[in-house]
C-alpha cells in the first residue's frame, strides 16, 4: 500500500464503526441500562446525590432506554463525536506526506505501522464515545471506555517505544494492556470505573513522559517547539476537564434541554485537539529523544 496504508485504516475505520453502529441504531442497542442510571427494580430513582442520573446532563427518553428502541439518546453528545472524523483525516494527512517524502527522522514520520494506530486511535477516540451517547445501556456503551484505552494506552506504549526502539514490545504489550483494560472496565459495574482506568493510564503516561520521554526539563522553560505543543495539548485537555466537570449532571452548566451541552460541544472536540497537538509534538521530535536517567 506504500504512503496510501494510512488512507485505508482511517477509511477503514470509519466504514466499520460508522457502520456498524448505524445497523445498531436502526435495529436497538442491546443490554440493561448503563450504570450512570441509577435504576432499582426498572424504575430510575435519585442516587444519593439526589439525582436521577449522571448520564452528563443531556436529556434522554428513559422509556425507551428499557425498550432498548432504535435510535440516539443523547443527540448533542453522539453526533458530535464525529469531530473525530476530521482530527484523525490531519493525522492521516501529515502521515501520508511524511512517506512520500520518505522520512525517517523518528517513528510517527515513518513506515512504521505504529503511525497508522495513532491515526486509528484518534479516529476511535470520537466514533468509540458515540455509542455510550446513543444507547445508555450495557450492552455496546462498554465502546466508549474501549475508545479511551485505545488512545490513553498509546500514549504509555508510544512514550516507552520512543526511547526503547523495540517494536516488539510495543505490539505485545499495547493491545494486551487494552484489552485487559476494556475487560476490566466491562466487568467492573461501578460509574467512575472508566474515569479510574484511563486517569491510571494518563498518571503512568505522564509519569513516562518525565523520565524516559522527551520532557524530561520542565515544560514551562522549555523554547522549542516540542515544548509549546505539549504545552498547548496539556492546555487543550485541562479546558475541556473543566468543561467536562462544570457540564456533569446537577452542575451549573448542565442544562438538559438546551442544545448547547458543554459535553458533546467542548469536551469531546477539545479531546480531539490535544490528540492531534500530541501527534504534531511526537512529529516534531528529534530522531533520537533523551536517554533515560
């Protein structure tokens, strides 16, 4: 396939989730309700918070959540995970010039295969997130925490390929960590098990990225462009946090029946921003990234 491979995975990508996940929302979305409804004996009742749900604030038909009824529940904060769409299409862009040019200067400039997961990571990022938003059941919402190990763990594994050149353990241990990950989550019937998870994998990142990765100086005096795009990546992930939080159920920018939902319009979006500020800093390395300490 030559410089066109990165082509096919994010074309790929989005004719197997889309697709899939428009038969879904055509035909039903299987399961109970998810755990962000606080359901006892098929009646959603308040939590302990005093709230009938933490499903992030937009409103939903809870009716047809049991009936398990085709269509979207959250139209706000599905369709707006299509953003992914154009985030992963610049990392597939950048990617394809890089190997018509032939670059070598490090691995995401490169051949490597590792490049075509980033694009499919952050294509997944979004399309992953819409089936939770769509469904509010058990039965395919797991997708969404799937999504976010996907990408957080890339982060982890990326980091610990960039100093040790080993391609070997990048593929044994990054889809192993995932899918432990997404089974772990699947199985674990708490509502913040995915928040626990991914937060484990972004401490480790960080943790990574401090010592064996490229910032091992402290980011705030650093002048090189490496340092401003992780800066502004870091920058663009803590706004959407905040937007994240300030938008949960009960908060006050939760306003169920407007169209404006800070989750699906900012949080989301903002995620795809640091993704693809994240791919521009790993690009703009040198081939060879600090040894470890």
């Amino acid at each position: 396939m030559g410089p066109n491979r990165g082509w096919v995975v994010w074309a790929g990508g989005i004719f197997l989730i889309l697709g899939l996940f428009l038969v879904f929302m055509a035909a039903g979305w299987p399961g109970g309700p998810d755990s962000c409804l606080h359901v006892v004996n098929g009646v959603l009742t308040p939590d302990a918070d005093g709230h009938l749900d933490q499903c992030y604030c937009e409103a939903y038909n809870f009716d047809k959540v049991m009936r398990n009824a085709p269509g979207v529940r959250q139209p706000v904060n599905t369709w707006f995970n299509l953003y992914s769409i154009a985030t992963s299409f610049i990392v597939a862009l950048f990617v394809y010039l890089d190997r018509v040019a032939k670059r070598t200067d490090n691995v995401i400039r490169s051949d490597n295969p590792i490049a075509d997961v980033y694009i499919f990571a952050v294509l997944f990022l979004g399309l992953g997130s819409m089936w939770f938003h769509a469904s509010l059941t058990t039965g395919l919402a797991w997708m969404d925490g799937f999504s976010m190990y996907v990408y957080a763990a890339f982060l982890v594994f990326y980091t610990v390929r960039r100093w040790w050149k080993s391609d070997l353990f990048f593929w044994i241990a990054y889809p192993a960590t995932v899918l432990a990950f997404t089974i772990t989550g699947a199985l674990w019937h708490w509502q913040y098990s995915s928040l626990v998870l991914i937060v484990t994998l972004v401490v480790a990142y960080l943790a990574l990225e401090f010592t064996v990765g490229g910032l091992k100086h402290n980011v705030l005096l650093g002048t090189s462009l490496t340092y401003w795009l992780w800066g502004l990546a870091v920058a663009s992930i803590l706004a959407a946090t905040v937007f994240w939080k300030l938008s949960q159920t009960g908060g006050p920018m939760c306003h169920p029946f407007d169209f404006f939902q800070p989750h699906g319009l900012l949080w989301h979006p903002l995620a795809g921003v640091m993704a693809v500020l994240l791919y521009f800093y790993w690009r703009a390395e040198p081939a060879d990234p600090p040894p470890a300490p």
